[in-house]
C-alpha cells in the first residue's frame, strides 16, 4: 500500500444549493481521509465548486445578479454545509479564482502548442442543463439528452477541440494493465461499450455563445468550456506549474501517493476517458482510481436540483445531530452503488445500528461497570474462558477486515464489519450472563466479562472515530479515557484500559418514535 494519499470529490456546480446527494459524496470521501489520517498516514483532501457556465449565467439573470455574486453567495453555502457536516478537507477550489483561472488558461496554452487542440466548427445537439453536446446517435429519435432525459436542441459555433483519437491508445492499454483504475468495473464496461467503442468524437472544449468562463488567451472570444475548465481543478488547487508549491511534488508527482477521484455516475464519462487524456498531453501521471458512485434518488426519483426534488442535509442534522445523517450516508446502501432515501430507511437505520446495537452497548456496559465495579474498569486475569478469548480473536479479524475494506473504498463494507463486531458483544452479554456471575460472587469471571466489553467498545469507535466524529468523544469521555489510551495504536489490543474511571452520561442515541420522526421528514422534504 502507498504511503500518502491525495483523494478528491467532483468540484460541485452551484446552480442552487447543495442538497443530501452532494452531502453523500463528500461524507463518503471525509470518512476515507479521516480514517487515513487516524491510521498515520499523510493526506490531502480537496472538494470545491465549478462556477462556470451557461447555465449559471441565466440562473444568476433570473434573480438580478451578476454571475459572480450568484456563485459567491451558493459556493459559501456549500462551504457552510461542510462544515455542518464536519467535513474535514484540506482545500476548497472555486474555479473563480484567479490562482485556477491561469492554471486553465496554461494548460490549454500547452496542449494548443502540443498540437493537442484545433479550431473547428461544432453542430450538433447539445443539452443546455447538462452542457453537453451528444450526437443523433445518442439523442434518439425522441432528442432527449442520455443523462437527464430531458429535450435537447441543434447548436452551432466555432469551437476548439481536444484530439482524443491521439491519446486512446494510452488510455486503453493503462485501462489494461490497471484493473482497479474505475470501480466499479460495469463503469469501465459502460465506457467502452456506449462511448469508445462506437468511435470516439473529439471533445468540444470551447463556447462563444456566451462569457462565463475562463478566457482564451490565444482567441479570448472563446471562453474554456466545462469539462477543460472544471477537470484541471485537481492540480490547479495543488499548485501545479508553481514550482515552489510543495503540494504538487509531494501529492501528484510522489509514486508513493495514490490518488484517487471519487465521482457520480453523472459524471464518470468525462473523468474516465477525457481527464487522463488531458494529463497525458501535460506529461502527467494518470490517477491511480477513478471511483463512481452510484447516485442518489428520493423515494424512488432521481433526485435533482432542476426538478426540485431534493432533500436539504441541515434539518435532518438540526433535528438528528450531524452523526446521524452521515451514518445513514455511509450504512445504508453500498458504495459504488445507486441508493435511495427515504424517511422509513432513515428511521430504521439509526434505531437499529445506533440505538439498539452502539448505544444499547455503550448504556449496558457502563451500568454495569458502575454496579460491579464501582465505576472502574477491570483488567482481564488468567481466568478467560473461551468465550473471552473468542471475542478477543474478533476483534483482531475484524480489524483486518476493516482496514483492508477502507483501502479497496469499500467504506460501506468496513463498517458493516464494525457492527458486526458490536453485535457479537451485545450476543456475549447475554452469553456470558455477568448477573448470574455476579450473583455466583465470580468476580474473576466478572472482570474477563467487563474487561472484554470495554475494550471491544474503545477499540470499535476508534474503526468508527472516521464516522462518527462528534459521537467518538463523547464515549472516550465517558469511558474516561486519555487521548493516548484511544490512540489507533491500541486498536488491536484487549487490555489497555485497566484501573480507568468512568463517567456515565446521557444515552448517545435515544431510539426515534418512527411514525413521529417519518412524518417529520416528509414534512421538509421538497417534491
């Protein structure tokens, strides 16, 4: 495995606020990087927005405001959004700012001059919320645009364009020699067989029918058009071409660093076939993954801002607390695949994961720690029986198992694998039966049994600290613990929290009234 790690979300378009499917994307990508940093490695995390547009050109004349001001006011909600969420990543990109701006204009400078890019005239037909140009071929007889099903109308305009034709040669045969390059792999098969293998058309990479974007230097009547604009995000916030700029050297040049583009299935087309190309003609690495995520709909729609029906993340967190909703993100549906919210699903997974099963435990083993021993926890003895030493041996598998699920991105999984663990020591409550022992006046039994219990607990919120971020500390605290006695180090260890004094609080998750908190969510949800 690398040593560092440079992961990044798509740079989000800010055409009206963010909304739970955004929110999933980027919480998916917080809890690798966390989960990277608590393990000791080095990484970086970029997310952002894509300001440019004709789309947010009209969006911004519709409300009276000046494109900059429309993108300033909702990139600055995405950010605030973030931080809600306690999204912890390193950078924000606005494709605005100037520091990205020369960055675009430099590299399409380069590729020109590389023979990369020529003039030519575009007709075709072209979605305007998409901002994409399709072929007949793809519009069908009906023209509707292959992403959003919606009409599409014939465009016309001088345009620049990349030479893909040049570079599919390199992308074919590293597709070839790196099989974990796309995941999942139906996304490396959905490419060849509906884009590559058809015949690929050169990419329209420059508009003059309207401003909003990065100037050409060469021809400044045409600004850069998406997808050459947006895509050179993921170097330009590194520093790439500033020669000071530490960042570029040691997350994109370094071999050690894996990188990784965590993307929707909206996307993946651009930055599986294009993106990698561009990189190429820079003389650049290629990523090491590009991750698509599967996309999210509401009560069986596909969610979208255009059709207004989303759901917001701030009352859902106001109301749950921020845990909750990116535990239900993260659980609830497998990564890499298409998932669905719904109020019911939302209910259920938080009773039933930290309610019933983490919280549950946390209250249990508290109380009784209180009631045998006086509020400290005990060290295991010589003493153990089977049952001891069994939950000990799942711990260490199931660390293994995480760590190794998290580095394949299989986030869902590892903590699947996590609770699975905790179920298995509420099941060795009730096998192990303290009250009986208690009762027996078995006090070493009772101290294998509390022992176990607390370190199964600690060494579990250290796996899910990356989730779980305000909820860890609580039961660190709870538990009476020093920093160093949670520390990532211990995770694989069964007996490090001897003659420690807890401190019971408040239930970490009171279980929710179904029917209430259903109606609840329906209630802000938009339709």
């Amino acid at each position: 495995m690398k040593k560092k790690f440079y992961i990044t979300t798509p740079i989000y378009y800010p055409s009206a606020n963010a909304h739970i499917g955004h929110a999933y994307c980027t919480t998916m990508c917080d809890i690798f990087a966390r989960n990277k940093r608590i393990r000791g490695y080095e990484t970086y995390f970029l997310t952002g927005t894509d300001e440019h547009g004709e789309k947010i050109q009209k969006n911004a004349e519709k409300v009276n405001k000046t494109p900059q001001e429309f993108v300033d006011e909702i990139a600055n909600n995405f950010q605030n959004l973030w931080r809600t969420l306690k999204i912890s990543n390193d950078d924000f990109i606005r494709t605005t700012e100037e520091r990205h701006i020369k960055v675009v204009q430099q590299v399409f400078s380069h590729l020109y001059q590389n023979g990369d890019i020529y003039l030519g005239n575009y007709e075709g037909w072209y979605c305007t919320p998409c901002e994409s140009f399709w072929t007949e071929t793809q519009v069908g007889e009906e023209h509707l645009c292959p992403d959003c099903h919606r009409p599409v109308h014939k465009d016309k305009e001088e345009a620049y364009f990349f030479n893909t034709k040049k570079y599919l040669p390199d992308l074919l045969r590293f597709m070839d020699e790196h099989p974990k390059f796309i995941t999942p792999i139906t996304r490396k098969n959905e490419m060849m067989n509906t884009f590559i293998k058809p015949g690929l058309e050169d990419l329209c990479i420059s508009r003059t029918s309207f401003d909003w974007g990065v100037p050409i230097l060469e021809n400044p009547k045409h600004v850069t058009y998406v997808w050459m604009d947006a895509l050179t995000n993921y170097i330009s916030a590194l520093g790439y071409l500033n020669e000071n700029d530490s960042l570029f050297k040691k997350f994109w040049l370094d071999e050690e660093t894996e990188i990784i583009h965590v993307v929707g299935a909206d996307i993946s087309r651009f930055h599986i076939i294009y993106w990698p190309m561009f990189l190429k003609g820079l003389n650049l690495r290629f990523p090491d993954r590009i991750f698509v995520h599967g996309l999210l709909d509401l009560n069986g729609e596909k969610m979208s801002k255009s059709r207004g029906n989303v759901v917001s993340p701030l009352p859902l967190i106001e109301r749950y607390g921020v845990d909750a909703l990116r535990w239900f993100l993260a659980r609830e549906f497998s990564f890499g695949s298409d998932g669905r919210f719904t109020p019911e699903l939302f209910v259920e997974r938080i009773n039933l994961d930290l309610a019933n099963n983490l919280g549950n435990l946390v209250n249990r083993t508290l109380t009784m720690i209180n009631k045998y021993f006086d509020g400290i926890i005990p060290s295991h003895n010589q003493n153990m029986r089977d049952l001891d030493k069994n939950l000990g041996d799942l711990l260490v598998k199931t660390v293994d198992e995480y760590e190794s699920l998290m580095d394949d991105l299989k986030i869902t999984e590892s903590l699947a694998k996590v609770m699975e663990l905790l179920g298995a020591a509420n099941k060795y409550i009730e096998e192990s039966e303290p009250w009986t022992l208690a009762k027996a006046s078995d006090i070493s039994g009772l101290e294998n049994v509390m022992a176990s219990l607390a370190n199964v607990i600690i060494n579990a919120t250290m796996m899910l600290e990356c989730c779980l971020v305000e909820t860890a500390p609580k039961i660190y605290q709870q538990f009476g613990l020093s920093k160093k006695q949670h520390s990532y180090e211990f995770v694989k260890e069964f007996n490090h929290l001897a003659g420690t004094k807890i401190s019971k609080g408040n239930p970490l998750f009171p279980r929710l009234k179904k029917d209430e908190e259903i109606a609840y969510i329906n209630s802000i949800s938009q339709h």
